[in-house]
C-alpha cells in the first residue's frame, strides 16, 4: 500500500501542471486498440425506455433547464438487455454510493479526478462534480481504456470528434487524448497513465455533449441581444455519462446529444453540402447562415408540442403544427427594426375575443405622456381611459400632467369599434409584454418586408387561428367561434386547457418538407451575431439596447410647455401617433 500512496501522490503533481485538460489544441486522433476490452468496458446494457417528459406548468417553459435525458444503470451485474443508441432512449437508474478504489488504477483515477480545476464556467463544474459521482458509483472502473489502452468504445467516440464539422461544431474544440508509447511498460500502462487518459477522453465527451446543445453561447440574451429570450437546452453531465455506459454503440449514443428535431436534421444536411463547396472545410456564407441557423436551433426545446403554434419572425409567418404535421399557415406582421419582435417561448394562456387593450409602458411614457401634455387628443380620438392600478376609472381631462407619473396608472381601450387590438388576441405572457392579435389595417399583410408593428404579432386571418386553437382545446365547431366573436360579450376571455406552446422563433433558413432549401433577410442581424460568436468575435457584436430596460420619461417635453386643454379631435385625424402607432401596428 506504500508503494500505491507514493504512485498516486506523483500522480497528482504530474497532473496539476496540466490540469487544464480542456486548453489543449490538438487535432482529434484515431485511438488504437491495444487489447481486448475491459470488463466494464463491456458491461450489461440497461433496457430502453423513453426518458421522464418533464412539464411544470408554472415555469417559463423550461427555457434553459437541463434537457430530460438518459440515465442507464452502469452495474456490470445486470442481465444483458438492448442498450440505448440514442439520449432519447435511455432510463434513470438510481444513485450507487460511491466506495474506495481497490486498485491501482482505481487509485489513480481517483486522484486524477480530484485534480480537475474547481474553477471554469459553470457547466464545467458540473461536469466535474458529475466525472466524480461517476466513477466513484461504479468503483472507479474504466469506460475508455484497459491497461493496454484505448478500447473499441473509444474509437467509436474519435470517429464522431472527428465528423465535428458536418454538425456545425469544431472539431480542434474535442481533444483526442494520446497515449505515448514510452508510458507503457513490458506492453502495459502505468495506471497514472490509463487514469488520465480515461478521464481526458471524459471530458471531451462531456463537452462534445454541452457544445451539441448550444453550450457555445450560454446566455444569448446578455452576450448578443436582449431580444433572444433562448438558452441552451442542456443534457445535464450526469445522465450523459450513464447513457454512455450503458449504450451499446457510445457513439451513435454521443451522436444523439444533437437535437432531434427534423428541420435541425435537415438543415445540418445542407450545411454538410455547402461546407463541402466552400473548399478546404471553409464555410461559405451560405454555409455559416446554416451553422447559424442550427446553433439557434440547439436552442428550442426537445418537446415542441402536441400542437404548437411557431411564428418564423423572418419568415413574416405563422404555422400551427399537429402531431408534427403543419395544417395551417398565416400571414404575420412583426415589430419595426428598432422595436423587436421579441424570440421566446410560452405556453398559451388564453384567447380574447372582442378583446380591451392595456396600453405598454414604453407607448404610455413615449406616446401618450406627451400627447396628454398637449391636450390629449390622442385619448380622446381612441377611446383610451385612465385607471388606477387596482382598477378605478379616472377622469384624463381632469389630471395635471405636468406633475403627474403616467408611469403609476393604466391606460386602456376598452373593446369596441375602435380597438386597436381587432375582434381576437392571444395571450401568452412574459415579461417582454407582448402578443398576437387581429388588426383593421390588413393592408399590412401586402407588404414584401413586413417589420411595421411596435413588437407585438399581427395576424391576417386570426378568427380562423382560433377556431383551429379553440377546436383543439375545446373541442368547439368553427361556428360556435364566430357566434362568439360577433354577438359574445365584450373582452370574452377563453382559458386555454391543453399546453399549447406558441414559438416565437428566428430562422433565417428553412428546408421545407420537399428538401427545398429558403432562405430570409436577417432583419435584426440575429443571425449575424450568433455567426460572430461561434466565430469567437464576440468584441465585435452589437448587442442594441436592453428592450427590458425601465422606460425614463423624456422631461424636455415639459420645458416651457403649459399643459393645453383638450382639444376637439377629427375622426379622420391621422397625426404622427396614428401614422407611427396605430397606422404601423403594435
């Protein structure tokens, strides 16, 4: 046992000045099997079954939490049984504590795995805690290696570092370890050297499986633009580790980290033949508008819904998808360059027939507020009325302005004729206050570019969206809807009761279901910026300003401006709010 404390102790101050197994730059390498492999390497595989569908309805959605994924008992004493290839496919075992290692290479591999930098982002500490629970559950046995080297499992893991490219991904980002011939002795390793090969390997594994899930760009919203409400769905390291261990084919298993979803498929189909035009695995344009396009995708959810609703913002459409068959397009119009429609997803709360509008903040403090320091014509010409925010009715006419913060009360437009919002809106809250609705401008939907509204979703047919929605969720005919839209009662809320998701999506490349690849303007320079940092360039991005940022009066409307009285507003009045506003859409 000396002897095996002094190996380990020379172990770790070998290993510490090379902790950093993550920094190296060498290409990924063929691994070379040199013997049969290990017991563990070819332990039982735990039966297939579909992972947990995790849904809490009272969450954004799950936007940014770890994807449901694998978890496969690792146990070498289970029966043999058909292994998951895929994250999609495995099960979750339970926790086995962990128990000292019993070998010199298990001693090793312990000390090896407690010399992993603490320090990192996040996700690489998590994916070293997940390396320790690992190992220690199984008894610090190999998954990669044997002492004489890398086994079949590991080559498999190679080929996919190797076919990075065809993903979108880097493959200089998924370094093969290598095994120096010198460290082996009489045609067998050191156990220090099995150890840290074996944990290398681990590691690049683990961030083959990040990477694949959009772990390049962890918070879009903060690095490139307050608009893009998306995060990475992660696998969470713990269930990708135990998938690994009990699939049959690691690597068809490693592989399968990447989303599942048929257009991400697709387009990673078109990547691979645009990269293969550009010559010497350069992208071209069309190439990094793809890459793009997929790194936005690693983004969405691996559940889209039974039906879901998928606004292509770029696209100035709108789909509603069942069983994951499109059965209706409609035109949309979307919010102006300088007033973004917002990328997001949210369940659908509810749909408002004959719907009242409660004005937005940022509307009330730079619309209105200096309309009402001029009379107010603009409340009076819309119907608009002023409430507390519990609620009460005020008198507009009757308020100073001047001294006032329109900032502490509600401005709305009760349902009627006048209403902005038409005869329909749909409701899917979030703190970018934003929604779809009906509009009696459809003049709109002739336009080529259709960026004309103040953020929200314009529709062109939305009574027929919501007899599909309400037909779906209620199980109502279309003539029930109609019967409600024209003689129902005023701002007629109906609760939705099936999760049905609405996407908010930004895609600037679509490949449709006859393999015909489209492609659309990068109105808000989203793609751009996500090409920019998978590029690395990310001092060169330019992030616009914080939408969610709370809305300053301008004050130099008050600067020897005495608040006027009311003026008699025409009808026909088209001054610069309702050219701005109303006339463009909100």
């Amino acid at each position: 046992m000396g002897r095996l404390c002094l190996l380990a102790i020379a172990w770790v101050l070998l290993a510490g000045a090379n902790a950093d197994v993550h920094a190296q730059t060498a290409p990924p390498q063929q691994f070379a099997t040199a013997g049969p492999a290990s017991a563990m390497s070819a332990e039982s595989d735990a039966a297939a079954v579909r992972p947990e569908d995790v849904k809490p309805e009272d969450r954004q959605d799950g936007v940014g939490e770890p994807s449901a994924a694998p978890q496969a008992p690792a146990a070498a004493h289970q029966a043999p049984a058909a292994a998951p290839s895929s994250p999609s496919d495995a099960a979750a075992a339970p926790a086995v504590p962990a128990a000292d290692p019993t070998t010199p290479f298990g001693v090793a591999l312990k000390a090896r795995l407690h010399v992993i930098p603490e320090t990192g982002s996040d996700e690489e500490k998590n994916e070293r805690a997940a390396l320790i629970a690992f190992y220690g559950a199984r008894g610090y046995q190999p998954l990669w290696t044997d002492d004489k080297g890398f086994v079949a499992d590991a080559n498999a893991i190679a080929d996919v570092f190797g076919a990075a490219a065809e993903w979108g991904l880097d493959p200089a980002d998924f370094v093969a370890p290598k095994l120096d011939a010198s460290e082996a002795g009489a045609g067998h390793l050191s156990p220090e050297a099995e150890a840290g090969a074996e944990v290398e390997l681990s590691l690049a594994v683990l961030k083959y499986a990040r990477f694949a899930r959009g772990g390049r760009i962890m918070n879009p919203a903060g690095d490139l633009n307050s608009n893009l409400d998306r995060k990475p769905q992660l696998i969470a390291p713990d269930k990708v580790l135990d998938g690994l261990a009990a699939a049959s084919d690691k690597g068809a298993y490693l592989t399968g980290t990447h989303p599942q979803h048929p257009q991400f498929k697709r387009l990673k189909e078109k990547y691979a033949e645009a990269l293969a035009k550009g010559g010497k695995g350069k992208p071209n344009a069309l190439a990094k508008k793809l890459q793009a396009n997929m790194e936005m995708w690693r983004w969405m959810h691996d559940d889209l819904g039974e039906m879901y609703l998928m606004a292509n913002v770029p696209a100035y459409m709108i789909e509603i998808v069942k069983d994951g068959q499109t059965i209706h397009t409609e035109r949309i119009v979307v919010g102006e360059i300088g007033k973004q429609t917002s990328i997001f997803t949210r369940s659908l709360k509810n749909i408002v027939l004959n719907p009242m509008w409660r004005v937005p903040e940022s509307i009330k403090v730079n619309e209105l507020w200096p309309s009402l320091l001029r009379g107010g014509g603009l409340m009076r010409q819309y119907g608009l009325e002023v409430e507390t925010k519990d609620g009460r009715r005020l008198d507009w006419r009757t308020m100073d302005w001047r001294n006032l913060d329109i900032r502490n009360y509600e401005v709305v437009q009760p349902a009627g004729r006048k209403s902005v919002m038409g005869y329909v809106k749909f409701s899917f809250p979030s703190q970018h206050t934003i929604f779809m609705h009906d509009t009696p401008d459809k003049w709109m939907f002739n336009s080529k570019q259709r960026t004309l509204s103040h953020g929200c979703l314009r529709l062109r047919n939305p009574l027929r969206v919501a007899e599909i929605i309400l037909a779906h969720d209620k199980g109502w005919d279309p003539g029930k809807v109609q019967d409600l839209a024209k003689t129902g009662p005023m701002n007629n809320e109906i609760v939705m009761e099936k999760r049905i998701r609405m996407h908010l999506a930004y895609f600037t490349a679509w490949v449709d279901d006859g393999g015909a690849l489209k492609t659309y303007s990068d109105i808000y320079g989203h793609e751009k910026r996500v090409t920019q940092a998978l590029e690395g360039q990310w001092d060169k991005i330019a992030k616009g300003r914080d939408h969610l940022a709370p809305v300053e009066p301008n004050r130099t409307h008050l600067a020897d401006k005495p608040q006027q009285r009311p003026a008699r507003v025409s009808q026909s009045a088209n001054d610069d709010f309702f050219s701005g506003f109303f006339g463009s859409g909100f």
